[in-house]
C-alpha cells in the first residue's frame, strides 16, 4: 500500500482551514490534520488502487461496486489503443471513472489567484452569523461535499442530507460516514419519482443553498442546473463540487480525489506513476468549498458557485513544478471558484 502523499500538503491544508475558521470561527485550523487523515483514523476502506500501466503511459481505474464487468467489456474493446488519453476519454463515454496519470509540465506558472475573495468576505458580515440557521440541501456524497456541509452544519446551518437508495453514498454505514455527517438530519428522497420529486422541491423551495456533488450531466438529468432551478428557485444559491474545473476539457468528466491526483501531474513525479495513500484532493476540496458556501451565504461571492477537486490540488501542482517550499504563497493561487 502506498503512503505517499504530495509534499507541503499538511500546511496547505492549515491555509485553507484557516480561512475557513477566518469565516466560521470553528477551530478547523488546528483540526485540518484530523481531516486530513480520517482514513487513517477511523480505518476507513476505500485505498486508492495501484497505476495501471497501458500502452506508454498508465491510467488511474477508479472502478464502483458495479463497474468491474463493464471495465472489463471496455478494456477488451479497447486493448489495442496505446495512448492512455485517447481510453480515458472512451471511458468517460461509459461513464467510467477513468483518468490518465499525466505528467507534470517542465515548467508552469501559478494560476490566477483569488485573494479578492478574502478581501470581499472581511467586507462582508460575520460568516458565523450569516450561517447560523440557514437551511442547506446537501445532496453530496462520499468526502469532499459532505466535510463542507458537515462544518456548515457545525456552524449552525440547518442541513437537510438526501440520501437515495438509487443514489447510495459509498461511506455509508462506515465511522467515517458518521463523523462527516453528525450535524444533519436524513431525508430520503428518490427524486426519479414524481412524489420524490416534490419532495424534493418542497426541500428547495426553503433552502438557502443546494450543495451537490454530482457530475454535470448527472445534474441535468436530475433538472438541478441553475438554469434549470432558476424559474421555481429563484432565490437558491447554488454550490457544485465536481471533480474538474468548468472550462477544462475534462469539465463533463466522472472522477474521484485518486482520478483528480493522477490527471493533475501529482502522481507521477518520479519515475513512475503512484497512487496516494488516500484520497488528500477530496478534504482539500471540502474546506474550499466551505470557504466558498460562507461566502455565497454573505453575499460576498455570486449565487451560483463551482469548486473542483482539480482546483483544489493546484497549489501542491504548482509547488511541485516550481520548486516553491511555502505553499502558503501558493494557496491564494488556487484557481478562481467557477461558476455554475
């Protein structure tokens, strides 16, 4: 089993919990290395499986409960493809969570910062007081969205969790499904249904924000776009966490924290590529989008709001590619919260 994890990411992780404690007053600073290392803690499953080397490159094959004989069906249809590339984009068309292990450029200059953001949000209201009470529909699962809605709900958010027997959250049942959703209360919903459905509108019809994890497409299929919320919802902020940035090529892509690490350049540093010890882009990506969810609540950023996972890690992308020891520098460089 792998125990590697990207140099600079436990102080990096302290920046970005110190912004959130900047927003909601909960300690999380101190507490980042405990997020960081629930895996660990509460021996969770879940280790990120091993490179899978094809053709000249390797892939990450994040493969659910269901996928294996489909990834086999895939994986004899496209044998003879050698460019790792070319099958992760076939594997998104079955709706695999297939990534390439990339390498990182020679050189990359940090992407465009978002100190603004900090400085909008001292303007704004306490956060802890803009939190305090508002009603949030979490519609997350796994790490990433539900660590940002559980430290909302310990800021005193009122947070409605939907589960789905149709849409089954991977951690549940596990100590780590309950230490990251204590501080909600579970409704469950198939909203495939039409009295799930309105349900689930009544939900929103009284919610300040909707946080989801799916993927775009997944979003649209379930008419829970912005553009799709805007006419009955027109007060609901939104937040979205997916795995890839809105203008990326990978924007529509299914991945978890091991595919975003692999497709970052993270995992391949040496001279070949490696899987992480855990899934580190995924508590990287929930106190971020914390951050932002604070933000939104206050007014301090627009209604509608997108964080990725890949965003997440591109501090710890531009440390590696620079040289940079102080990560800190290189946390305000963390891409700009897209928006939905």
């Amino acid at each position: 089993m792998s125990d590697w994890l990207p140099p600079g990411l436990p102080d990096y992780a302290a920046v970005l919990a110190a912004a959130v404690d900047r927003r909601l007053g909960l300690g999380v600073e101190g507490d980042a290395a405990y997020w960081l290392e629930l895996p660990r803690r509460l021996g969770a499953a879940g280790v990120p499986a091993e490179p899978v080397r094809w053709g000249d490159g390797a892939l990450c094959v994040d493969l659910g409960p269901d996928d294996a004989e489909t990834w086999e069906r895939f994986a004899l249809v496209h044998r003879n493809e050698p460019d790792p590339e070319a099958v992760a984009v076939a594997a998104q068309e079955w709706r695999l969570a297939v990534t390439p292990y990339r390498k990182l450029p020679a050189t990359a200059a940090a992407p465009v910062g978002v100190a603004a953001a900090d400085t909008a949000a001292a303007a704004a209201p306490s956060g802890r007081a803009a939190v305090e009470g508002r009603r949030i529909v979490d519609m997350t699962s796994m790490w990433a969205g539900p660590l940002c809605t559980e430290l909302l709900g310990r800021a005193g958010a009122c947070v409605r969790k939907v589960t789905s027997a149709a849409r089954p959250d991977g951690l549940a049942g596990t100590p780590m499904y309950a230490e990251l959703n204590a501080h909600k209360a579970t409704v469950e919903i198939d909203s495939r249904h039409p009295a799930g459905r309105r349900e689930l509108e009544d939900l929103l019809g009284s919610a300040d924000l909707l946080v989801t994890s799916l993927s775009p497409r997944a979003l649209a299929n379930l008419d829970l776009l912005p553009s799709q919320l805007g006419a009955h919802h027109s007060g609901l902020r939104t937040l979205a966490i997916t795995a890839f940035e809105a203008d990326s090529p990978e924007h529509h892509w299914i991945a978890y924290g091991s595919g975003v690490h692999a497709a970052s350049g993270l995992g391949w540093l040496g001279d070949s590529p490696q899987a992480p010890a855990y899934s580190y882009p995924d508590p990287l990506a929930g106190l971020l989008a914390a951050r932002v969810a604070a933000d939104q609540l206050t007014g301090a950023l627009p209604r509608h709001r997108r964080v990725s996972l890949a965003a997440a890690v591109t501090p710890l992308a531009c440390r590696a590619a620079t040289g940079s020891t102080n990560v800190a520098d290189l946390a305000g460089a963390v891409g700009r919260p897209s928006r939905g």
